[in-house]
C-alpha cells in the first residue's frame, strides 16, 4: 500500500510543482525512471513470492538507478549512448515484463 | 512491511489471488518502521521523476537532442529545404510560362483579327470606308451593257481600287454582269441607268484612269453616255456580299501559316 501511494502522492506533486528537469539530468533521467519501475515491479513480485524484503528493494532501486545512469554516461562518453540507452531499455523490458507475467499468474493464477 | 510482518505461507509459484490480495496488502501495512519511510520516500521520488519526465518529453526542443539525433534532424531539414527549392524554381517557370503563354496568345489574337479584317474587306463580308471615287454613268439611250461595267471595273481594279460597288451590290470575286432588258444586272440584280460605281483607293489614280485615251469614258462617250468622276475624301461602302461555305473546296493544309496582309 505504502509504495503506491508514495507513487500516486508522486505523481500528483510532479503534476503540480510542474518541475523543470535540470539540463545535466535530461539523458539519464528516463533510463533511471524505467530502472525504478524495474525494480518496483520487481518487488511487488518479490512480495507476492512472500520473499519481499525491503532492504533488498531499496538497494536495487538504488542500485539499478545510479547502474543504468552510469551505463547511459558511460555510453554518452565513448559515442554510444543511443545504442546503449535502447540496450538498457530492453534489458529493463524484458525483466519488466517477467515479472509481470509472474504477478500476474499471482493474482489471476493464470 | 513485508520483513518486519512476513506472510504466513510462502509458497511459491501458484497462490491463490485471494492469497496474493493479502501478501500485497501485507507490503504496505503501515509501520512507521525506517524501511517504510524509505519506500515511500523512494516510491514519491519515482513517481516525481516520471511526471517530470512525461512533463519534459511533451515540451522537448531541440537542445535535449543527442549529435547524430541532431545532424539526422539537420539533414532532414537541409533536404526538405532543396526539396522546396526546387518546387519553387519548378513553379516559377511554369508562372513565367503561363505569363508569356498569355502574352503571345493576346498577340495571335491581334494577328487573327488583322488578318480577319483583311479577308472580310477581300471577300466583301465587311463594310470598308476610305478615300475613294464616285462614278456615275449615265446612258440615256440604253447602249451601255456590261462589258462597258466590267470594263471599267477593270481599269478601277487596274489603278488599285481595293472595295468595289457597282449600284446596291459589292463586287467580289464571284460577282459576274450581264445583258437585261431594263439595262445591266449584277449577279443577277438588274441596275437601271444611271450606274454608280463605288471605288476604295488612290482617288487620283483611279479617276485619271477613267479618262485615259481609249477607256472608259471614251467608250461610254462613244455610246452617247456620260461618265462623271467625283473624288471623295471618304466613301462608305456598306454593301456586304453574303457567301456559302463553299462546299468542295477546303483549305489545303500549309506547312507554316504565317500570316498574309
């Protein structure tokens, strides 16, 4: 309960602050949001395993952040960074979808 | 939280969704623990970052672009400009076209029309005015017949006479005079005496070629008639020759038909 609200109360104070994301954030702020939700989605699972634990979660969160950021700099220095950001999307989507698939044979048994 | 109130059964793989209902409702219990406050400072911070983030693609300009991303746009740009470029120069030639286009047919119009009046005056279909003579033949005794009247429609013709009367009937090419009764008719209409010719042209001319040795006043003279000549500044001829299509001949086609005056 306490992630989702966190995530709604997020989302409305994003909405209503209307930030302006600083310059130096602009290329890695979307592969950290989809590295988040990876790892959001990978707790919910964790959660519904009965394995949930938040120390985990909230090293991953962090973890897959500050790596994914860092992989999109790294690949911003050496000339790469569209083909790597696209890399990381799909690394991320793919485990993104895994654990949907899990949740939902969780909450649908199907 | 999950670790500080773990589930009772933990078996994995297929829970039931009414088991799962309560291991999720089991993550958010609300214990003020340090774990909490940290998730839901991490889920705010998330749920910030993708409204932010959503919020940043929909007012992206160009600066947040990558180089290639950049040079891809440039290129796109530079190709869509000679595209145009060449549409515009395309354009401009068939505007200059169409222009000149207008003008040369304004032009074959002022030809057509020239060229219209010169066959109307040839062919008797137009009224012609101008400088021209007048000439009256009288013949009290009726002796005058039509080769007299062709006569002096040839000496007229001769000394340059481009419009031809003779009495109410235009003379052209198929006009032809003959012998009646009363006197002279013209393409079938009988004139009774006194004729009066009408002529366009040099008056001068055409009045000293009436009375050369031997022409028409002579002739007419001899005939007991009289021929008078009046020089006019200006002379109407308002007779007009109605002509059939003609229903054999058609125009042979001409390799270039410039125009003839």
């Amino acid at each position: 309960m306490i992630p989702a609200l966190g995530l709604l109360a997020g989302i409305v104070i994003g909405i209503l602050v209307r930030p302006d994301v600083p310059l130096w954030l602009q290329p890695y702020l979307p592969i950290a949001v989809i590295a988040a939700l990876d790892a959001v989605f990978g707790a919910v699972r964790a959660a519904l395993d009965g394995i949930f634990d938040d120390k985990v979660f909230v090293v991953s969160f962090l973890s897959n952040v500050v790596v994914a950021a860092f992989i999109v700099y790294l690949g911003d220095q050496l000339g790469v960074g569209a083909q790597l950001s696209t890399g990381v999307i799909v690394v991320l989507g793919v485990r993104i979808f895994s654990n949907v698939a899990s949740i939902r044979r969780h909450l649908f048994s199907a | 939280m999950g670790a500080s109130s773990p589930p009772p059964d933990r078996d994995r793989g297929s829970a039931g969704p009414r088991i799962a209902g309560r291991r999720i409702a089991g993550i958010g219990w609300p214990l003020a623990t340090k774990a909490n406050v940290l998730v839901l400072t991490l889920a705010l911070l998330l749920g910030f970052a993708i409204s932010a983030q959503v919020r940043q693609t929909r007012t992206q300009g160009l600066e947040t672009l990558r180089e290639d991303e950049l040079l891809g746009v440039l290129d796109t740009v530079t190709q869509e400009g000679v595209r145009l470029g060449a549409e515009l120069r395309d354009l401009e030639r068939t505007r200059d076209r169409l222009a000149s286009g207008a003008d040369s047919e304004l032009e074959a119009i002022d030809i057509a029309r020239e060229r219209a009046d010169t066959l109307g005056l040839l062919a008797g279909s137009k009224a012609a005015t101008g400088p021209g003579v007048r000439l009256t033949i009288a013949d009290p005794d009726g002796r005058v017949g039509a080769t007299v009247i062709l006569d002096a429609i040839e000496e007229l013709r001769d000394a340059g006479a481009e419009v031809l009367q003779v009495g109410p009937q235009r003379v052209v090419m198929g006009t032809f005079f003959s012998d009646s009764d009363a006197g002279v008719s013209v393409s079938g209409t009988a004139l009774s005496p006194p004729y009066v010719i009408l002529a366009i042209g040099d008056p001068a001319t055409m009045a000293s070629a009436m009375g050369i040795p031997g022409g028409v006043s002579e002739s007419v003279r001899g005939l007991r008639g009289e021929v008078t000549v009046e020089q006019l500044d200006s002379l109407d001829i308002t007779a007009i020759h109605r002509s059939d299509p003609p229903r054999f001949a058609t125009p042979a086609p001409t390799p270039d038909p410039s125009p003839t005056s």
